[in-house]
C-alpha cells in the first residue's frame, strides 16, 4: 500500500496532491476542536511553569541523537538532496530547463546544489558559513559563495534563471531583504523558488524537535523555562536565535501580491497537525501568540514567483 502511494504521489499534479492531503488535515483539525477552543479563549496572564514542561517533555520525549559526523548521515543528506530536487523540477515543471543559471541561497553542505548540478545546470552556492559546506560538492561543478544571503554584493543583477532555497528563509534575520536580493540577480522572467519551515509558531519551531521533544515548546513556554528544564536534564543550551520569530503573518504580508515585483506563479501551505490536540488542551496560552488556528498548523510555505519580464 505504501509503494502504491508513493508511485500515485509522483505521478500526481502536486496541486492535487496537496489538495487530498490538506484535505484530509482539515478533517483531523475538526476532530480536534483546536479551532474552536482558540476562538472561545482568552490570552492566558502566563505561558506554562517549569512543573508543566516537565510533564510535557516526560510525554513527549526527544528521539534518539543524530551523529552528524557519521556515514550514514553523510547518504542520508545526499539522498535527501536529491529528493529535494526532485520536488523543485515537479513543483518548476519545464520552468527548469539544461544549462540554467541557478543560484542557491542558504546551501548548508551543499546537498542539493550537487544534486541540481548533476543535472546540468550551473549551481552557485551561498551561504555564510563556508565551514558547513561538505567540499565534495566543488567535485559536481558547484561554485561556492561565501556571503550574507541579505548582501549579495558580489552577485550582478538579473543574473541567474532560478534563485532557490530549502529549510533556511526561517533562519534568516531579515527575509524581506534576502527576498530583495534574490529578485534583483534573477533576470527578467526568471524564477524564485523558496521552500522553508518549520516556522516559529509550529510544532517544530525553533527546531526544538529533535533537542526537546515537547511541541509547541516555543509557544507554550518563557526561554527561561526551556533553559531551565535543559540545564535540569544536564544537555546543551538551546540557541534560541537560531530561528527568526516571524509568525505566520509576517510571511502572509512579505509574499503579498505584488505585479510590479514578481507574480506568484503556484504558493502552497504545508500543515503539521501531528500536535493539534494541545492546541485544545491549553488554548489560553496559544492565544497570547495569535488568534487564528492556522498560525500555528501551517509548518512549511513552498512559493514560485516569476519576475516580470518588463519592469512596471
């Protein structure tokens, strides 16, 4: 069954498959009463004590550490940087055509730029740390850029067919400037494809996942407590930085219709209900952050915009 739905998958449009699977989300959504408990509450005075993250955290406990170092997660990124190229030509179409120009900002090791270079187009890779990019990618035909994503001033306008990124518009400080960056070396008619999350108000926010555990942590709890509890259990500190805290609705203003920047050629939220259910069970202490349910399901925003051919 499983095989089935992965080769129905690919197959698929992907605006039909994220209409089936948005779907079936709204349907659980219901189920949960989370909507309806956030509507009818008031901001609570206080997020949660240290007493009941630590409840939490016994039911929801981190899972087993990644060695980064190691081999396997070494394949894991390489196969993972080839999905993701995979999702960008299905989510581009033809849009993506041999020999492109393409520049990718926030590149991390450099997974998906050799990926996308083994496919024949120019790759150029940004980002700020030159430490994390894994040099074998240089071996694939990869230019390496080491720059702020906000100050590209090493790059000329309207240079590159398609300016991507995966996973980093959430950690930059200032997207609004990196979005004004990528449209001014994209030419004329060229693309901008961005595909991030989790967002801050998600249940991984502030990637907190994998050292924490608990859902929502960012939500539900002060800095301080989080600090607390991870000082308690004898682990590292978390870099509460390492993400900006743009909600939801930043992100609906910054990506607004603008012709006379770009068209919005396909934009797709991605939910994450997978922790619905504490959104009904402490709706007082969500509504402090926001009022609308969706602030805190939609985990992941894929866009494509097109910059206009003619400046207008």
């Amino acid at each position: 069954m499983a095989s089935l739905k992965q080769r129905i998958k690919a197959i698929a449009p992907v605006g039909l498959t994220h209409w089936a699977k948005t779907r079936a989300q709204h349907a659980r959504l219901k189920r949960s009463g989370a909507a309806e408990a956030l509507a009818a509450a008031q901001p609570a005075e206080a997020r949660l004590p240290l007493d009941a993250l630590r409840e939490l955290a016994a039911e929801f406990p981190p899972p087993p550490s990644i060695d980064w170092e190691g081999e396997a997660c070494v394949a894991a990124s390489a196969e993972l940087g080839q999905t993701r190229v995979q999702w960008m030509r299905k989510f581009l179409g033809s849009r993506l055509s041999p020999g492109a120009r393409c520049l990718e900002l926030g590149a991390g090791d450099g997974a998906v730029a050799s990926a996308l270079a083994q496919t024949g187009v120019q790759v150029l890779a940004v980002d700020i740390q030159r430490g994390v990019f894994d040099e074998t990618g240089l071996h694939t035909h990869v230019d390496f850029l080491e720059a702020d994503v906000e100050k590209l001033e090493a790059v000329e306008d309207d240079r590159f067919d398609l300016v991507y990124s995966f996973d980093s518009v959430e950690h930059f400080g200032n997207p609004e400037a990196a979005l004004a960056e990528a449209l001014r070396v994209t030419r004329p008619g060229g693309y901008v494809y961005l595909r991030f999350g989790p967002l801050y108000d998600a249940p991984d926010g502030k990637h907190l996942g994998d050292r924490l555990g608990v859902p929502y942590a960012g939500v539900l709890c002060e800095d301080e407590t989080i600090d607390a509890l991870m000082a308690e259990q004898g682990r590292d500190p978390i870099n509460h930085e390492y993400c900006n805290h743009w909600p939801l609705a930043r992100y609906r203003e910054l990506f607004a219709p603008r012709p006379e920047r770009y068209e919005i050629v396909r934009a797709f939220d991605h939910l994450d209900l997978s922790a619905v259910e504490l959104i009904a069970r402490f709706p007082e202490v969500f509504r402090r952050r926001a009022a609308m349910v969706d602030a805190f399901l939609v985990n992941v925003i894929e866009i494509l915009l097109r910059k206009p051919t003619q400046p207008r």
